[in-house]
C-alpha cells in the first residue's frame, strides 16, 4: 500500500522533470559533432569522413552500452548510474576538445561520450515506468520529449559558441555545462517505490510475470518481438532523417531552406510525443504503436513524391510527428510485459535494437544515391521496412495473465 501511493506522489512528476533534463543535455551534447564538424576539420587538418567516423562510433557505443547500463541499473538503481554516466560525459567531452589526433578524438568523443549517453536513456526510462501506474504513457513520453529538445537547445548553443571561440574552447564549455547541470540532477533521481526494500520483487499493482528470470525474458517472442519492431522501425526513419535534407537540395532548394526542413520535423516531433502519449494511456501502448508504424510506413514514402519546399514542410512535419510519438511506446510495452525488476535490461536491449536500425539510413542512403543518383529508392526501401515493423508488431502478444511464467527456459 506504500508503494502504492508513492506511485501517486507528486516527486514522480520530479522524475519526468530528471529525466527529460538529463537526456536533453547528454544527447544534446553528444549530438553537437555535426556544429563542430567543420570547425574541427579546418582548424586540425582531419579529413571530414574522419571527424564524421566518430559518429558512427558513437552510434554504436550507444548501441552496444544500452543493455550493459540498464542491467547494471536494475542491480544498482537508477542513481548512480546516471551519476556515473554524467561525470564519465563530462570528462570525455573535456577530455575530447584536447585531442591531438584524430584517432584520439574518435575513440574519446566517439566510443566513451556515446557509452556515457547511454547511461542515461534506459535507467530514466525504466526508472520512469515503474514511478506511474497510471499516465504511464504521457510520462514516457515527456521524457522522450525534453531528449528531443536537445536538436533546439544544445545545437543552437553549440552553433554560438563556436561562432565566438574555436571548436576546443566550444567543447570545453559544454562539458562545464553538463557536468553543472547533470551531476546535480543525477542526484535527484530515486529508485521506484515498487524496488524499495522488500518490495523489490513486485509492482504496487502485481506482476503477472514476477517469477520470470533475465534470461527467460530475453529469450521470450515478446521480448524478441520487440526487439526487432524497433529495430526496423529505426532503419524505417534512420535514412529519410539523414538525408531529406540532401535530397532536397537536389531538388534546387536552397541550404538555409533546406536545413529549415529539419527543424519542421524536430517541432513536429515534440507534439508527436505527447499526442501519441496521451493515446497510448487512453487506446492501450500496442494498438497506438501498431498504427503508428503503419502511418509511418507511408509517411516516408511521400517524401518520394515532393520537390516544393511547401510539400517538404508538409512531409517532414507528418512524419516528425509520428516517428517521435512511436518511440516512448517501446519502453511502455516493456513496462507491461516484464517485471520491473529487469525494466533496464529490457529496455536497454530494445534502445540498442533502435540504436542499430539508426546506423542503418546514413550509409544506405548514401549507397543508394551514388549507385543511382537519385534519392526516391531510399524512401521506397524505407517504405517497406516500415512495413515489415508494422508486420512484426502485429505479431506482439501480451505474456498470458493465467500463466505467469509461460516462457521457455
């Protein structure tokens, strides 16, 4: 009964607020590469596909390290991962913008700040999901929402700041800034009730599947189901992300109006994330998720069909607005299935399933303009994976509630 009514405490909403704030400032930062870019170029001599590498392997640090700390969140808490993820992010990024060779700077900025990175994404989420009961949906969402903040809020700063000191002064001053504001939030950041002391084995309302083991639940067809939903519906949006702003310049737009693109999508992906929210508290997580892969599927295809900057807007703000109110579905049908006992190490994999569809668009997307000089294959290839993650979800069913434990060993 304490549990219980902890869920209802106002300090939840404290945890979104964390949340939100903590994914905004670490993504925000790790995504301030593309600012840099140039500026780091110029100033050291390292090629542009060199500097741009280190992305990659932030992708796939993130990928990779997604499971490592949501499993060691379930053992430790949420605290001190996040903690330990803030103060690693700040030291790589200061550690990065004195780099004196480029190897140096892939390994430092790359593998480290996108394995600290992801010290963040999965314990807030599990975090987040075991803190509400009900609105479940809208508060992974929020979190979603303040991550999605960091393309208008970091980058912008980051873009400032170089337009006044160089790229090492820049870099330096943003990982000031993170370690300010993350290590002080990392502290605010408290287990879920349900986990505390004795009630570490259950939820406030019962878990149908408490006596499942980690191995069990990631051998299971839920957990494999959802696994490869995100991970296709990444690679669904990954290239049309990455590219459409190319592509429209191809169609004769200019850069300015070009870049404007992105931004329509990233606003339109804010509304996206409280709208599918709130329909996934009011319609159940599947059903929303299911038709929103479906919408998606066809929104990336229209891009095949525009050349006009209006058309464009129209698209991006279309497909913003449902691949990011898609995302936090993930983490909520996690909540649902399995315990939250295991809720990092389960949304961990599934954030690193995702992670790896989004290294998928760039270099395909890439591979299909130099192989046939247009970028319409993309979105028709984009279009059918899509619809094999709408396929896939079809598939996902619900652990049985008259048999708990009904997953093979």
């Amino acid at each position: 009964m304490h549990a219980q009514n902890q869920t209802q405490s106002p300090y939840r909403w404290m945890i979104v607020a964390a949340g939100g704030l903590l994914g905004c400032v670490a993504i925000g930062a790790m995504f301030s590469l593309p600012v840099f870019l140039l500026p780091i170029s110029r100033e050291t001599g390292w090629s542009v596909t060199g500097v741009s590498t280190t992305m990659t392997i932030g992708f796939l640090a993130l990928a990779l390290a997604s499971m490592i700390w949501g499993t060691l969140s379930d053992r430790w808490g949420p605290r001190p991962v996040v903690l330990i993820g803030s103060i690693v992010l700040a030291v790589a990024l200061a550690l990065a913008s004195r780099a004196t060779s480029l190897i140096e700077f892939q390994l430092v900025f790359g593998l480290v700040v996108g394995a600290a990175t992801a010290a963040i994404f999965a314990p807030m989420m599990a975090c987040v999901t075991g803190w509400f009961e009900t609105h479940r949906s809208l508060a992974v969402s929020l979190v979603s929402a303040g991550m999605g903040m960091a393309p208008m809020t970091m980058s912008p700063l980051a873009a400032w700041l170089v337009s006044i000191y160089d790229w090492r002064t820049s870099l330096l001053i943003i990982a000031a800034l993170a370690a300010a504001i993350m290590i002080p939030v990392s502290l605010l950041v408290r287990r879920p009730p349900a986990l505390e002391a004795s009630n570490a084995m259950a939820s406030p309302g019962g878990e149908q599947q408490s006596g499942i083991s980690v191995r069990q639940a990631l051998k299971s067809p839920q957990f494999i189901i959802l696994f490869l939903t995100n991970f296709f519906c990444c690679a669904t949006h990954s290239g049309p992300i990455f590219h459409t702003v190319s592509y429209a310049l191809t169609c004769g737009i200019p850069m300015i109006a070009a870049v404007s693109i992105y931004s329509v999508e990233g606003l339109a992906g804010m509304g996206g994330r409280i709208a599918f929210g709130l329909m996934g508290d009011r319609f159940g997580a599947k059903r929303t998720l299911v038709w929103g892969l479906f919408l998606q599927a066809f929104g990336v295809l229209a891009y095949a069909f525009v050349s006009q900057l209006g058309a464009f807007y129209a698209v991006a703000a279309m497909v913003g607005f449902i691949y990011a109110g898609v995302m936090p579905l993930y983490a909520v049908l996690a909540r649902e299935n399995f315990p939250l006992r295991m809720m990092g190490t389960v949304i961990g994999g599934t954030a690193m399933a995702g992670s790896l569809g989004m290294a998928t668009g760039p270099l395909a997307g890439g591979f299909i303009y130099d192989t046939f000089a247009t970028y319409s294959w993309l979105y028709i290839g984009s279009w059918g994976i899509g619809i094999g993650a709408f396929l896939i979800a079809m598939t996902f069913k619900p652990f049985p509630k008259s048999e708990p434990a009904a997953v093979a060993a």
